[in-house]
C-alpha cells in the first residue's frame, strides 16, 4: 500500500506541475495532494505543519492566479473596467475550446473593459491588455516555482525516510 501511495503522490506532483502551465488542471492544490499522500504513508511521519502550510499556499496561490493578472492591469493604467474585464475573460477563455483560450481571454478582456470605459482611448487599453498577459505570466511563474518546491519536497522526504524504512 505505502509503494502504491508513493507512486500516486509522485503522480499528483507531476500532474501539479502541468497544471500550472494549463489552467483547465489546477496544479497547486493537485501537487499538494501528492504531498499529502506521500505523508500518508508508514515511511514518513505524519508533520502537520508542513501538510498546513504546503495547503496554504496552495490555496493562496489558487487565489492569487485569479487575481494576480487584475493587479498587472490596474499597474499598467487600466482602470476597475479593465481589471473586471481581464477576469471575465479569463473565466470565459477557460470555457471557449480554443488553444491558449485562457490568454487570450485575459488579454481580450482587458481591452474590451477599457473600451468600454473610453472607447477613444486605445493607447489604454493597449497597456491594459499587455499588463495582463504580465499579470498572467507571472501567476504562471508562481504556480510553477510552489509546484516545483513541492517536486523538490517530495524527492527529499521520500529520499530521507524510505531509504532507511526499506
């Protein structure tokens, strides 16, 4: 059961990973899982504080991804309309079966948001729409870097204990 737990968790992790790049997966908390399981196992001793603070951030990441491409729309000048329209869009690329629909959303939203707001003013929406796709880079950096801590987490538990309970 242990061997079986071990490989699923390493699943979980790796499935993290790519959830991090592709929005449909959601990576942090699905890498947190297989960090779960790894401590599951006889091997490892149960550490809650790292089973809590490993959910945290995952849960907060979860979150920031959301908001994080808002926030790059709001520094680069776009105003409540293109912050609102970045996350309408997102939520509408995730549904739209097109590569990159999630992106493209993001992007297109904030334009769209800030043209509605002054449609005269394209030089706006413009840098709205490209502090977006910052926005959405760098929530993409920050899943990838927890999810990644979590890879390396794992390596070393699993180094640590197994070797020595087998």
């Amino acid at each position: 059961m242990d061997i079986f737990l071990l490989i699923i968790g390493l699943a979980f992790v790796l499935i993290g990973i790519v959830g991090s790049v592709l929005p449909v997966i959601p990576g942090p908390p699905i890498g947190w899982v297989g960090l779960l399981l790894l401590y599951l196992t006889k091997a490892v001793p149960m550490d809650y504080w790292v089973i809590g603070i490993t959910l945290f951030l995952a849960i907060l990441v979860s979150i920031l991804d959301y908001v994080v491409p808002a926030i790059g729309t709001k520094k680069f000048g776009g105003t409540k309309y293109g912050m609102w329209g970045t996350t309408i869009g997102l939520v509408v690329g995730f549904l739209i079966p097109i590569p990159l629909g999630f992106l493209i959303g993001s992007v297109v939203g904030a334009f769209i948001g800030e043209m509605l707001y002054d449609s005269k003013d394209t030089n706006r929406a413009t840098k709205a729409a490209f502090g977006s796709f910052i926005g959405f880079v760098g929530s993409t950096f920050l899943k990838l870097v927890l999810t990644f801590g979590y890879l390396i987490w794992f390596v070393k538990i699993t180094w640590k204990y197994w070797s020595d309970f087998y």
